[in-house]
C-alpha cells in the first residue's frame, strides 16, 4: 500500500508542487486575518463564576478598560490642568482624582495633605483612568497614545489596558527578531549536521511551506491566543525537522545503493511513510493532551501545534520528494565531509558509567517530582505584560514606591434597594485595605432620588436590574493576599445579595484562571502519557518498552520543573501545564530511535556491543534534533521580554537539552538491565552460539574508526 502511494507521489509531483504552490499562496493572503488574543480572561470556562459575572456587566454596563497614571515633578495646580486635558481625550470615559473630593485650588496651605496622600504627595500625582471600551480596543489603544503624549515624561502608566497595548506591541516587534535569529541558527546547526552546503536550504524550504500551510489554515481556528500565535512557528521547525532529514538520508542510501532517482526517492517515501508516522503520532497525541484543558488557551495551543506536525508529516511525504529530485545536483556538487565526530568513545563511555547513571536517576527523580509541585506560580496577566524588563513594569515600581498598590474590583449585584447597597459600601469602605468605593447609593445624599442625577451617571452604576459598584484595593492584582482580600469582599456581599452576585476584576479572574488551570494539570499530565504509551505499546507490541521509553523523559521533565524553585524564581503555571506535554511528545522521538536501534542490534550483537551500537547510531539523530529544539527554545527566551513567552522558551529549551542527555545516558542503561525482559529469547539463544561474535564487532568497529566511513558520515534516522 506505501509503496503504491510512494510511486504515485512520484508520478503525480508536479501537480503536488502546484497544489502546495496554491496552498502557500492561499495562506499569504489568509495567515493576516486570524485574530490574536491578548486577554487570558478570554479563556475561562463560560460556567465560572467570573464568566458569568462578566458576562452581565458586559450586558449591562461594558466591560472598559483600565489604567492608571502618575504624573512627576507637578503642583496640585499642574496635576488638575493635565487631568482636565487627559479627560477630554476621545476613548476616556473618567479620571478619578483628588479633586473631586478635596478643592485643590484652595493652596498647599490650606489642605490637609494627609487627606489627599493616595492620590498626591511629594510632587507626584496618581490617577485612576477608566477608558469608554475594553482594555484591547483600537479606541482604547489609540487613548491611550494621546494620554502619554499629554503627560510626556512626566508620565508614568500602569494598568491592564496599558498592559495590553504593551503587549502586543513588543510582541510584533519581537516576533520577527525570533524568526530571523531562529531561522539563522537553525539553518547553522543543519550546516554542521549535514554533507552539503545546499541541503540546510532543502531542508529549510519544506518546512518552510509546512510552517505557512499551518500558519494559514490557522483562519479556520478564528481566534488563537498570543502564546500560540509566538512559539507555533519555533516549536513545528523544532520538532519535525527530522522529518525531512531522515528523508533526505533514505534517499541517499538508496541511491548510493545503485538505483536511479526516481527509484531512491519511491523507496525512500514508502520507507517514510512507515517510519516517520509512528514518530509524529506521539508529538501529535502529545500536544493533543493540551485541547483537553478546561481553561481554553490549551485548546488553540494544542490544535495549532498538532495541526502544524501533520502539515510537516504531508510536507515531507507529499512535497519534499520533489523538492529533492531539484537539489540533487546541487546537493551533489556542494558535498563536503562530515563534521560529526566518531561517537564511539561517547558510546562506550556511557556503558561504562551506567550503574552510576541509574543510581543517580533514582536519587533525583523523587525529590525533583516533589520539587516541580512545590514552585511559585503565576497564573494571570501579571507574568505576561507587565514582566520583568518591560516599561510597564518599570513605572508599576515607580508608581508603587510612592503611592503603594491600586487594584480595581466591580461588583456586579441585582438593583433591590439603594439603603441595601449604602450599608454594603459603608462596611466595605471601613476595610483597611479599601482604598475607595463608588457606588450609586452612596454617591447620592440622603433623601435624594436618583432620577435628579444625569442619566449617563445612573447608567453607568445602575441598568437593567442591575447594579455595579467600583472597589479599589490596596494590593497587586495577583498575590495571596490580594485573593484573601477578594474573598472577604465576596463573602461580605453574599451577606447583602445571597444569589445572582458577582465580583468581577483581574483579581477574580486570576483566582478563577487558577482554579481551572490546576484542574487541567492532572488530566492533561495523565492523557499525554497514555496516549504516547498506547502509540509506543502498538509499535513495540511491548508493555515494558513504553515504560523504559517514557522514563528517561519524565525524569527530565522533573528536573526541567524543579529548577525554578531551586532557584527561588516564578513560574507560570501555563508554562508548566504546557511544556510538560511538548517535552514529552516532542523529544520521547529520540527515545524511540534508541530503542529501536538497540532491538535491531540486539538480534545480532551481545548487550554490551549492541548498546554502544545503538548509541553510535543515534547519536547523529538526537544531537541534530535535540540541539535545534533547545537552541530554537533559548532563542525565544533571550529575546523575548514577555515573561510568559521567554518563560516557555527557557523551559522548552532546556527541556530539549536534558531530555537530549538522559535519552543517550540513562535510556542505555535501562535497556540493558531490562534486556532479557525486551529481548526475545532465541535471539540470545542464537548469540550465545556464536562465541566470535565479539571479535567480529571489535574489528567492524575497528575497520570504521580507521575508514570514518559508515557511521558519523550520514545521519541515521528514527
């Protein structure tokens, strides 16, 4: 059946190359329109409680965006001069100020500045801006320009709309210093891994088209987030670059062996299509895991990376064929020898020293687990656009050093009765940690009706059945304390308004984006790993193989996931659900081909000569993917200023690298141990018959280190 499909993609190429050729240009045009997110409230589950809040005031009142501002080196004069002008800018609904409570003009002298000091002190002003739209708005974002043109350097602008408008700026500009930087490197590490200065390019150019096909088809998706929208293109070069690669060998081999090219690359295709598949359904399965998240971000991630592995599974089968037959002679005249060394040495070294190894994975892999579940983590908007390295987060410690913490919660209740609503903002306005309320009960004096009021104020506070009140806090929008503070400012309202009330804000959306997240931990976690087991159970029909497969990469993943709280550090908890599922569908490959090496070698050698061979074998394979992942994950890490993205690059990155070294150091190991558990019995029968065996491999072994010919001179694929 594969060699029947393989002759027809040989026949029917050039209309292969024109379909793809339709299918780049279809995503060109289309690759435009998807829509990328920036808000993580976006993926809460509809049930929540958040969501259901959010979705009544966004009914009922909008849903506006938010910031706040400090103004440097100003009288109280000055600041009420800048406020008036910032509030007439288009997409400003309101500034809350001072001056609504306190006559500034009345002189330094004569106010009491204690009474003023969250909002002026020490010739700095700092005031709460309420925008007319949601925080990722055009008009919003535009307002947002002319806010900083008015305040000039005296300004300094914090905030989830500012956050946001930060965000997708460094994003884009990133984005495209990622790809070129990545591109480069990667193109550089297949130069070194590769006999022809022109097949990098080959290489390149398939997965090139595969990476626009996904990129494309991502319209049909619709909407996906900005996480997916940065690492999809990384981490689809990183993980099926093999791909073309153990193509382009099979083809070699084949055509060394005497046959034309057409006959090399039929075989060389129906060779793939039974390899290469078994390889890319764990990555797919593995990233598959991720759609099955509650909290909806790991849909998108995890269709988006799925589909973009099948693209370059079709790439590499359908397209590559053809591209290979038109760099043949260029492949041919840009040969150069190559730059692997002989890994022999490495191999045995790794024999020698697997008692050691073994003893050490099982003095690590315990408190490495307990460790990766103890971190720090971060769960909202605040690892994302206000990071570390960011100009948001640098005027959020200037802001924060001189007026503390300013946090907005709305809460969103049924419109029963304003003396319900004014004892309710009395007693959350006696709480120290509350900065302000406003509400409409107690905007209004007693015995005055609401109908005296304009009505564009009523509706702001009061619509359709509902009410809303504005809280401002003292604390950050993500921190224990800021959750206890939520919490008691829920339970004091269900007093008031036992059902159909809600609190709405960053504070309660992070508390509801963790409780989802963590939920989706454990599933995910679980259904990766069966479902790559169950792929490697078909391909080995083995139940031991699996489990001797998946170690070495759980044993990574822990130690991956210990590291930031051995080094004191945050950790996004997106990060830590996502990554775990990539490391383990992107590089459990490797194992694969170990594994399947040291079985193939196994029926003809003794354990310790077939796992040195294997080792050898491999070696070329798994440093040439292995190194791409990690150098593709570090690119992002040091470029990105995002946390949230340099963050899953860092993890990804040096996932790739230990994953790398415990597949060729600690997989070894476990094979021979277990060897007379995964190695058919007549097979050692038939070993132990040939006591000449070992002078045999010690002379092959002997006869390629003095020829360099053979292993080292072509990569072997999985």
């Amino acid at each position: 059946m594969s060699m029947r499909l393989a002759r027809l993609i040989m026949e029917k190429r050039a209309w292969i190359e024109k379909l793809y050729l339709v299918g780049c240009l279809f995503s060109l045009l289309f690759m435009n329109l998807v829509q990328i997110n920036y808000d993580l409230t976006n993926y809460i589950p509809s049930d929540a409680t958040f969501s259901v809040g959010l979705d009544i005031m966004e009914r009922e009142f909008g849903y506006p965006g938010t910031g706040r501002v400090m103004l440097k080196d100003v009288t109280l004069y000055e600041a009420k001069q800048y406020k008036d002008q910032m509030e007439m800018v288009d997409g400003v609904d309101s500034i809350a100020w001072c001056d609504s409570q306190t006559n500034i003009y009345a002189g330094e002298g004569f106010i009491r500045m204690d009474d003023i000091a969250d909002y002026y002190q020490d010739g700095c002003a700092v005031m709460d801006i309420t925008f007319e739209e949601e925080s990722d708005s055009e008009r919003t974002k535009q307002a947002i320009t002319e806010l900083r043109a008015i305040a000039g350097e005296k300004g300094y602008f914090v905030g989830m709309a500012i956050q946001n408008k930060s965000l997708i700026e460094t994003s884009a500009s990133e984005m495209g210093r990622i790809l070129v930087v990545a591109v480069i490197m990667v193109y550089v590490v297949l130069t070194f891994t590769t006999t022809a200065w022109t097949e990098p390019l080959l290489f390149m150019v398939v997965m090139g088209v595969a990476v626009l096909l996904n990129r494309g088809t991502n319209v049909f998706v619709g909407t996906i987030s900005f996480l997916t929208n940065n690492v999809a293109i990384i981490l689809q070069l990183a993980t099926s670059m093999d791909y073309s690669i153990f193509l382009l060998d099979s083809f070699m081999r084949w055509r060394d062996s005497g046959l034309s090219d057409e006959e090399a690359i039929v075989k060389a295709v129906d060779e793939a299509i039974r390899s290469i598949f078994a390889s890319s359904l764990t990555t797919v399965v593995g990233f598959l895991a991720l759609v099955t998240m509650k909290f909806n971000i790991g849909f998108d991630m995890g269709l988006v990376l799925a589909k973009g592995i099948v693209f370059s599974l079709l790439s590499v089968v359908f397209f590559m064929p053809a591209m290979i037959l038109r760099f043949a002679n260029w492949n041919d005249r840009t040969k150069h020898r190559s730059f692997f060394p002989d890994f022999t040495p490495l191999a045995k070294g790794v024999y020698r020293i697997r008692h050691v190894v073994l003893v050490l994975a099982i003095l690590i892999a315990p408190p490495a687990y307990v460790a990766q579940g103890m971190n720090h983590f971060l769960y909202g908007n605040d690892g994302v656009g206000a990071s570390e390295g960011t100009q948001v987060y640098e005027d959020d410690q200037e802001i924060t050093a001189r007026f503390g913490r300013s946090n907005m919660l709305l809460l969103i209740y049924p419109d029963e009765s304003d003396v319900t609503e004014r004892a309710m903002g009395e007693e959350l306005e006696s709480l120290n940690y509350v900065k302000s309320v406003t509400s409409l009960a107690n905007a209004l004096p007693d015995g005055i009706p609401k109908e005296f009021l304009p009505e564009s104020t009523v509706e702001q506070l009061h619509s359709g059945g509902w009410c809303r009140m504005l809280l401002y806090i003292r604390t950050k929008s993500e921190s224990e304390t800021a959750f206890q503070c939520t919490d008691e400012i829920r339970e004091i309202m269900k007093r008031y308004y036992p059902e159909d009330s809600y609190v709405v804000g960053e504070t309660a959306a992070t508390e509801d984006i963790k409780e989802t997240i963590t939920e989706d931990s454990a599933r995910v976690n679980r259904l990766s790993l069966l479902g790559v087991f169950l792929v490697i159970l078909c391909s080995f029909r083995s139940g031991l193989i699996p489990v001797l497969v998946m170690i070495p990469i759980e044993v990574a993943i822990f130690i991956n996931m210990a590291l930031p709280y051995i080094q004191g550090v945050d950790m996004d908890y997106m990060g830590y659900i996502i990554v775990s599922s990539i490391q383990l569908g992107a590089t459990v490959d490797y194992a694969i081909l170990v594994t399947n090496n040291y079985i193939a070698k196994r029926r003809e050698l003794p354990k310790e000569q077939a796992c040195i061979e294997a080792i050898v074998l491999s070696c070329p394979s798994v440093f040439t993917s292995g190194t791409i992942i990690t150098v593709a994950g570090y690119i992002v890490h040091l470029i990105s200023t995002t946390a949230a993205i340099g963050d899953l690059g860092h993890l990804i990155g040096r996932g790739g690298m230990f994953s790398l070294i415990l597949v060729l150091t600690l997989l070894p190991a476990l094979l021979v141990t277990f060897d007379d558990w995964i190695v058919d019995k007549k097979h050692r029968q038939k070993l132990f018959a040939q006591p000449l065996r070992l002078k045999k491999w010690k002379a092959t072994t002997l006869e390629r280190k003095n020829t360099k010919s053979g292993i080292g001179k072509r990569r072997i694929g999985k």
